[in-house]
C-alpha cells in the first residue's frame, strides 16, 4: 500500500475564520498545519501552541515550512499581494471571498497561477453547503430566484461593504443554478453603521429570461439565510443555516410539500477538505479563480450601480 504524502499548509490571517481555518487543518487526513502567521505576534504564538505547529509574524517567511498550500485569510485588500507571493513562490492558495478587490488583480493572480500550474480555490463556502448540494440536480431553468441574507453587524468587518462581504455568496451560488449571462441589474444600498453600504437590493435579469432578487443586511437583528427557487414543476426553499430545503409541487390542483433528505455537515470542514484533495490529486476546485472572478464582476457591477 502506498502513503500519499501529507499535504503540507499554512494560514495566513488568524481572526476569528483564519483560526477556524487552522484548527481545521490541523484534524485533515493526509494534512500538516506547517506554519501559522498573523501579525498579532501574542494571538498567533497562542494559537501555534495549542495547534503545535511553526509561527511567524511575516507572512513571507511561511514559505521556511517547505508549504504546499495555503489559506488566506486577511483583510480582501491584501488578498492580491499575499496570494500573488505565494503563487509566484509555486504554493497552491485558498483565498477567502472575494478573490480581490478589483477584476485586473483576480484576472493577473489567475494568470500566474495557470503559468505555474497551481490551483487556486476561493471560499465561496456556501457552495459546500449540504443543502445547496442536495438541491442542485433538482434545480432545472429556474424562472425567478428570490434570496436574503440578513444578520446583525458585526464589527470585524469594515474594509468591504454586504455585497463583497455576504450578497457575493448568493451571487455565486446564483451563477451556478443559472448558467447564464447577466443581461441588466438595478440595486440600491444604504450606509448606516460604516462608510460601505450596510444593506443592499440587487435585481438580476439574466440572458435565458431567469430574474433574481438579492437582498443582503448585516444591520438586521435577527439572522436569515434562505433561498427559493420557483421553476415551471415546482419551487425549492433552502435555509442555508439549518441545512434544510423543502420542495413544493402542485398534485391535483393541491400545493404539496416534501422535505428533501440531507445529510448535515460543516460547510468550512467540507471546502478545506476538497481544497487538500484537489492540491493532492490536481484536481479543479468546486470554486476556482474563473467561478470567483465571475461573481466579483458582478458584485462591482451592483456597487456601481449603488454609487
């Protein structure tokens, strides 16, 4: 029998996700936490203590750890910066949602990454989500697509606004069930608590005649992440927090509803496990630079419209 070779990575950015990110790497089959980095010297030490692997404050000086792969988990602005050292170092790299924060820095990370034969993935995690999956073959020509994603603020959270912070999930999520190209958008947005929009509504009307509403809030006391899908033989709801989703038929002129089987697991665990296997296997991401840079196009293109 032969031992596939342990897969070795590092995290960059140790908040409250990059310490996620590490702890979960740190339990992975075939997986070595190799190194850690954050520029908060005393968190870092801490948390390379309790994981028992290598730390530095320069995210540089992770590539001492002979990586393989790495997370990045930093603020969207760094994101090009870090992801392209790494890349031009032959490092495969998970990079937190968004990709970047403009088109030309994720199209120049895309490209050197293709140039040296490496993946990139990017956290679109909603993608792993049990229900999401479960509902994928169900989902065919969807005619109205209706989405929300509401919660309260969360201060961490300043250098992006809810549309690269959380409405570009559900944008991701969307281009997938839809296939098809954007034709106009409208949206408006609100500032309330930074100098971002707070709240955002997006309408999209796509090519194949398919129209979505996005609604996305991180100023809503109570949290709600649901998605209905309405199709000519039938209309899915998903609740992405309970991992649950219901489908509706009509049967002798009577609405009848069905729960869908769903086998719950944690999203993240999910998508930094496939992210080791396709750096293993070469394998392409479930969410790769393409899929990612779709959906920063259009997120801008509803900031733009917002401003």
């Amino acid at each position: 029998m032969i031992l596939m070779k342990k897969i070795r990575v590092g995290v960059v950015g140790l908040g409250c996700l990059g310490s996620i990110h590490a702890k979960i790497y740190s339990t992975l089959e075939n997986t070595e936490l190799a190194g850690i980095c954050d520029i908060d010297e005393n968190i870092t030490r801490a948390i390379a203590g309790s994981l028992k692997t290598n730390w530095c404050a320069d995210y540089k000086k992770l590539l001492d750890n002979k990586l393989d792969a790495v997370s990045i988990v930093t603020p969207t602005i760094l994101h090009y910066e870090i992801a392209k050292f790494f890349l031009q170092n032959k490092v495969h790299v998970l990079i937190e949602k968004p990709i970047t924060k403009t088109l030309k820095e994720a199209n120049d990370l895309i490209k050197i990454a293709q140039k040296n034969k490496l993946i990139i993935q990017v956290g679109h995690v909603e993608r792993f989500n049990s229900a999401i999956q479960a509902i994928e073959k169900l989902s065919n020509k969807p005619k109205f697509i209706e989405v929300h994603r509401l919660g309260p603020f969360v201060p961490r959270v300043k250098d992006v606004g809810v549309v690269l912070d959380l409405m570009i999930h559900d944008i991701d999520i969307v281009l997938g069930l839809t296939k098809s190209k954007v034709k106009n958008i409208d949206a408006l947005g609100m500032k309330i608590l930074t100098n971002h929009e707070d709240i955002a509504n997006a309408r999209i009307r796509f090519k194949n005649g398919t129209v979505c509403d996005l609604t996305a809030s991180r100023v809503t006391s109570d949290s709600m992440r649901k998605i209905r899908i309405f199709q000519d033989d039938c209309y899915i709801s998903i609740d992405y927090m309970a991992q649950e989703a219901l489908i509706y038929k009509k049967i002798n002129n009577q609405i009848v509803s069905e729960k869908i089987d769903i086998q719950k697991e944690a999203p993240l665990q999910k998508e930094l496990a496939s992210f080791i296997d396709c750096v293993a296997h070469n394998k392409r991401p479930v969410v790769s630079g393409k899929e990612a840079y779709e959906a920063l196009k259009v997120a801008l293109k509803i900031l733009k419209k917002i401003t």
